[in-house]
C-alpha cells in the first residue's frame, strides 16, 4: 500500500501537467512580418517546454526569402512541428504548400487545397518565369520532400506543372499525413505518434493539450505592414513624387514625408526580390521627370518619364511565389498612378508655359495692364501693385485708396490711369 501511494501521486502530478502547444497561424500573404510572428513562436515553444508547434495555414502565397526562412525553422526545430491547412475552406497554395510539406506532420482538413505552386512573371498575369527560377524551386520542394518522406513527384509537380490536390487526394498521394476538420480531433489521431526531429525519435503526448497562442507584436506587425509588396510600392511612389515636389518648389512638408516614405519602402522593398532593370527605368523616369520641370520640353520629357516609370513599376519585384491576384492588382495600380502622372505633368507643363512667357516680358513691362491701390500721397504717389510698392505718376489728381491701372513706364515710375477716370 505505501508503494502505491508515491506511484499515484506521480500519475496525479503527471495528469496535472497538461502538454502544450504553441499554435501560430499564417493567414494571407506570407512576409517578413509572418517571419517575426514564427520566430515569436518558436521561441515561446522552447520556453514553455512545448510538445509541438501547431503552424495553421490559409495562404495564397508569398515572398521567396520569408518562405525559405519559415521552412529553414521548421526543419531545423527542436521541437516537432505540426503544419495544418485550416479551417475547411481554407487554401495553402504557391509559397504555402512548401511550408505544409516541411512540417514533420502534415495535415488538412476538407474542402481543403494546396498546391499551384508554379513561379508566375511579375506584370504578366498566368505566366511562367525563366526556366531555372523554375528549376531552383522544383530542386528545392523535391528536397524538403525527400527529407520528410513524402511523395517527391507529386510535390515537385506543384512547381512544373502548377498541381493541386484536395486533402482527400494529398492524403491518398503521400503529401500530408492525415485529414481533420477541427483541431481537437487532429490531435486525437497523431497523439502517440512518433516523428524523427533532427535524427531522433520523437512521441507526440497530444491528449487534450494547452494551446498556446501566438499573435504578432509591434515589431512583427509593423514589419507584416512595411514588407506588403502593394504597401512598399505605394511608399515608393509617394516618396518619389514629394521629394521631386518639395525640391522643385519651397517649404519642408512635401521632402521631408517624401525622404520618410522612400526610406520606409526601401526597408520593405529589401526583404524582397528586385529586378534592377526596373529600378533603373524608375531611376531614369526620375531625372527625366526633374529634366521636364527644371527645362520644360513640353512634354517630351514627361511622356518618357511616365514610359519609363510604367515599365519600372512593372518590373521592380521579381517574387514568383506571390498570388497571381497581386500581379493583376500590381499592373492595374501602375496604369492608374501614370494616368494620373500624366494629367499632373500636363498642368504643370502648361503653368509653366504660361510662366515662362511672362518671363520674356523686361522690367516693369510685365506690370503694364495690371492693376492697383494708392497708399500714399504726399509729395510723391506710390502704390501697391501686385504686391509690390511702385512710384507712380498719374495725369489726374490721385487720393488714397483710388484704383489705378499702369499704362507704362518711365524709368522707375509707372505711369497709371485712374480707373473709372477721364483717362480710362
């Protein structure tokens, strides 16, 4: 009897301590802010001693660099890691799919896809990329494929030929391990299983865990903010176009949002993949935007600097892995912006026009037909014309307060009328 004592208490003691999993869920675009929300996990999974990472997948797809970072973390981590296409209805297609395979257990519940993971050209909607971003991709699926036992062929054909599968057939082909419609009921079916993390045997204790989850902090928000491939373009345009404006024109607002809105888009812009013939169009659609306002050319210089800009814009990121949604959305945003662009510049092409030739007139010629107030009247008349304080001289008998108009000029004086006057 007092050796069964200690044994019941350890077994009371053992019940009491629930296993936990920290549960972190990638929803929408995958970026460098679904990498902080990850990294976050992970280490709070280390932390709280956690029996699996629950990672719940409904994505469309993402940037290359953060992908390969998620997948680098899960297949180097210490603790197992459960990938789960979730809830029904739910997608993990392009970039997601090579999160689901790199799981050491791999589920989705019905209704489910994954797949299509085929890389697309940026600014041409449904289109392939060059063969070897093709190849690298494929290389690398086959290769997560291969370390977690699944099945290599149809997985590299989520690359080469854009395959997709319901969950009844990625279950059927070897692509994930199991199906579940909720959470609890995942857990019952892999609890006890053994899976090998980092050489090991690994059993899960998945009965009736403490879920543990995971929302993104400041950092990883404002990151998940910055490195959105629409926001970082738009950023960029912005930054573009105050800083040109406040150069070209006096005050501090317009260059100093201008220089914050560039450095913004370059920290989002440096996480992703850049076309350098697109940044060099971009670069060029700048100078000449400057050239046009600086030595107006009547809009040879603008009609080149919205050409180069359009084709920049649609060449500036080179992420195969983004849904094919963005790319459309990407091409529609650029033609809306260089419309725009080209009713600016037509404005401004045309006061500057106006501008110039005012210009040509010398002297106080360019004041004559304007006119102004008498201010003062003493032994000299001046008055106040286009905010300037002229002498003038005046055949009539002038008084404070009467308007005038220049009729010409005679050295530093202006001649005037009194409108209203028997000059007029």
């Amino acid at each position: 009897m007092r050796m069964l004592l200690p044994l019941l208490l350890l077994l009371l003691i053992a019940k009491a301590e629930a296993s936990k999993v920290v549960e972190v869920n990638i929803e929408g675009a995958i970026n460098e802010g679904t990498v902080i929300k990850l990294e976050r996990a992970f280490k709070i999974a280390e932390e709280e001693n956690a029996e699996a990472i629950l990672i719940t997948l409904d994505t469309p797809g993402g940037l290359v660099k953060s992908t390969e970072k998620i997948v680098s973390m899960i297949l180097s981590s210490r603790i197992p890691v459960i990938t789960y296409v979730y809830p029904p209805g739910a997608f993990s297609a392009s970039a997601g799919s090579i999160i689901l395979i790199a799981g050491h257990v791999a589920a989705m519940s019905e209704g489910t896809s994954v797949g299509a993971a085929t890389p697309i050209a940026v600014g041409v909607e449904g289109t392939k990329v060059e063969e070897k971003a093709v190849k690298y991709l494929a290389s690398y699926v086959k290769s997560i494929a291969e370390k977690r036992g699944r099945n290599v062929t149809a997985i590299e054909k989520f690359v080469t030929e854009a395959y997709s599968l319901s969950a009844k057939e990625a279950l059927k082909y070897n692509v994930i391990d199991v199906i579940a419609n909720s959470k609890e009921e995942l857990f019952e079916k892999i609890n006890g299983w053994e899976v090998n993390v980092n050489g090991k045997k690994v059993r899960l204790n998945l009965e009736k865990p403490e879920i543990i989850y995971v929302k993104n902090d400041l950092r990883g928000a404002i990151y998940e903010f910055l490195t959105s491939p629409e926001i970082a373009s738009i950023l960029l345009i912005l930054g573009i176009y105050l800083l040109i404006f406040g150069l070209t024109s006096p005050g501090y607002i317009p260059e100093t949002l201008g220089a914050i809105f560039l450095i913004l888009a370059l920290a989002g812009l440096g996480v992703m993949q850049i076309n350098y013939l697109g940044a060099l169009l971009i670069l060029l659609a700048i100078i000449f935007l400057i050239a046009e306002l600086m030595t107006p050319t009547y809009g040879f210089l603008a009609a080149a600097s919205i050409f180069c800009f359009v084709l920049g814009m649609l060449m500036l990121i080179n992420e195969p892995m983004l849904p094919e949604k963005f790319y459309s959305e990407a091409r529609n945003f650029v033609f809306g912006v260089a419309i725009g662009t080209a009713l600016i510049m037509t404005f401004a092409i045309v006061k500057i026009s106006q501008l110039r030739k005012e210009r040509r007139k010398v002297g106080g010629e360019a004041i004559i037909g304007k006119r102004g107030e008498v201010i003062s009247v003493n032994n000299k008349t001046f008055a106040k014309i286009r905010g300037e304080i002229w002498e003038v001289v005046c055949d009539e008998k002038l008084e404070v307060g009467d308007e005038v108009e220049v009729v010409g000029r005679e050295g530093l004086k202006l001649k005037v009328i009194k409108v209203g006057g028997k000059g007029a």
